[in-house]
C-alpha cells in the first residue's frame, strides 16, 4: 500500500517522516501532548510527570513546551506555565492544549480547584506560541460538576473553525462535553451539552478537521486505546470509526493530539516506553498518519528508537 509506506513521495509532495526516534523527548518525563502548527513551525505542550514512585499517582506541577521546523530536532521552551499561575489552583497539572486566534494564544488546562474540590479548566494567554503565560481570566472557565464524575472538568481540546467560530470538548472519566466559545475565547457562548456517540469514551477528545470533515478523536476503555468519531458538523452528531492508535508500551493512558504539517499527517502520544518509565513517567512519541480515501484513518504503526 503506497500510501502506508514511509519515506514514499505521494502525489510528487516528499513527505517528511518520522520513524525511530521514539520517545522523541527523553532528558524529563512528558505526557498529554497538544501540537499547535504556526508559521512553519510545530509546537507541542506538554504535561510534565515528575512522579518518583510508580504507585504514587500523577505528580504533574507545570507544562512545557517544545518546538520543531522538522519534527525531528526538538527544542525544549522550559515549563512555560506552572499551576503558580493560577491563583485558584490547588495541584495537577494535566492535559491542556494550547490554539492561536488573532494573533493571541490560548492554552486551556484542566487544574484541581482549590477551593470548589474538584477539577476546573483554566486559560492562560500570551501574545506569542511560548509565552510568557499569564491567567486570562483569573478564575476557571469551566467549574461544572455533575454527581460521581467530580474529575469531569479535564482534557480541554478547542477548535477553531475556518468560519471564526470556536468549539470547546473536554471530558474524563468517561462523560464527553461541549460548548462554543465567544470570540474573546474566554467566555462561553451558549449552553454545555453532553457528546454522545463516542463509544467507549474514557478521557483525551481531541477535535480536527480535515477535508470538510469533522474528526473527535478520544481515549477509549482502560487501558486506553485512541478511538475516533467523524462528523459533518463541529458540533456532531458523532458517527464512531474505530479504533486509530491501539495500547501504547507501558502505560494505561494513552492521549493524542492530530495535526498536518507540510502535507504530512502526524499522530502525537505519548507512552511510557522511556527507561524507568511508567504509567506515572511517560514520554512524548511521534508516528505519521494516514488516511484513506474515504477519510477514515488507518491505524497508527507505533515506532520506537
Ligand atoms: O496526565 C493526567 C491525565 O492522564 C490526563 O488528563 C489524561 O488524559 C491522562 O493522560
């Protein structure tokens, strides 16, 4: 199959692609990755595992960002936000993701509140891709909380479509949900409603379009596999796909982000492939993608160094 072969020129475009060099972080521990494709660049956000103890739980205080022209070489930008930037959080830094709109960047992150108990979603913008950071509200966006599901406030993935309109999905413990934002990306535009039709939904949606079609994308059962669902519309209804990235070496979560860059798809993980990694000590991978001509995806062959 031509198009499931690296290093092929497909359609006279020479494709970069990226095949052993997984981790592709490996000097800290890096989880949750959110790409972000600006001025010819790919940046990806991170969670940042510091957990000592494999049985401890998350131990996650600050994100990171890292930078590629490539995909190959990677620059380190350093915890770029820290919970310290949030007067209202009170711990867990995890999976957030960062979008640019007019010229501003916002990257929401899903925090243990302080003083509601439970997790909200935050929003921190700068005027460039890595910062400096500062809370742009000064309080969380989303507070929502609905009985046994007190961890729901996580995974925030925006999407902003090619009409201006933006889409917020955030969702854990297996309750998806969205809202559209208002242009000021701080305020919300209308009611949340729940996202059926994701099946298996665990954590982890992550939103893109590509060819007039919708793609949600989202961790699904535990050990978690990535699954995806298709949509005409940015709002759904959701028709499930499949299963796009199957258990990941090593660690029971498996969280993706989904971009194109220089006409070359990419699916961006992590695992806990990394030596003394785990399910609290996870590590950043990178593998191509690729579709089929009907727009569905084929399944992500996971590389490793
Ligand atoms: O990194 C902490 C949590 O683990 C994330 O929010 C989930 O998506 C899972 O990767």
């Amino acid at each position: 199959d031509k198009n499931n072969t690296d290093n092929t020129i497909i359609n006279d475009i020479p494709k970069i692609t990226v095949i052993n060099n997984n981790p592709i972080i490996d000097h800290i521990f890096t989880a949750d990755p959110a790409a972000l494709v600006h001025n010819e660049t790919v940046y990806i956000y991170t969670g940042h595992d510091e957990q000592v103890y494999a049985t401890n739980g998350f131990l996650m205080k600050d994100w990171h960002i890292f930078s590629s022209k490539n995909m190959v070489d990677w620059k380190d930008h350093g915890a770029a936000l820290s919970l310290s930037a949030f007067a209202w959080a009170k711990a867990d830094a995890w999976a957030g993701q960062c979008v640019e709109r007019a010229g501003k960047f916002y990257w929401y992150v899903p925090i243990a509140h302080k003083t509601i108990g439970w997790f909200g979603i935050g929003v921190a913008v700068s005027d460039t891709p890595t910062g400096p950071f500062s809370d742009a509200i000064g309080a969380a966006l989303i507070t929502d909380k609905t009985p046994n599901s007190i961890e729901l406030n996580i995974d925030p993935t925006v999407f902003v479509d090619d009409d201006g309109k933006a889409y917020l999905y955030w969702g854990g413990f297996g309750h998806c949900r969205m809202v559209k934002l208002k242009d000021n990306m701080i305020e919300l535009d209308g009611d949340v409603a729940d996202v059926p039709g994701l099946t298996g939904f665990t954590e982890a949606p992550w939103l893109h379009k590509r060819n007039g079609i919708y793609y949600l994308s989202f961790a699904s059962g535990f050990p978690e596999k990535i699954s995806y669902a298709t949509s005409s519309s940015p709002l759904g209804p959701w028709t499930y796909k499949g299963v796009v990235n199957d258990l990941v070496k090593n660690s029971p979560t498996n969280h993706q982000s989904i971009i194109e860059f220089k006409n070359q798809s990419y699916f961006i993980y992590h695992n806990g492939g990394l030596h003394s990694g785990g399910e609290y000590r996870r590590s950043v991978c990178v593998d191509s993608l690729f579709y089929n001509s009907d727009g569905t995806m084929k399944q992500v062959k996971q590389t490793t160094k």
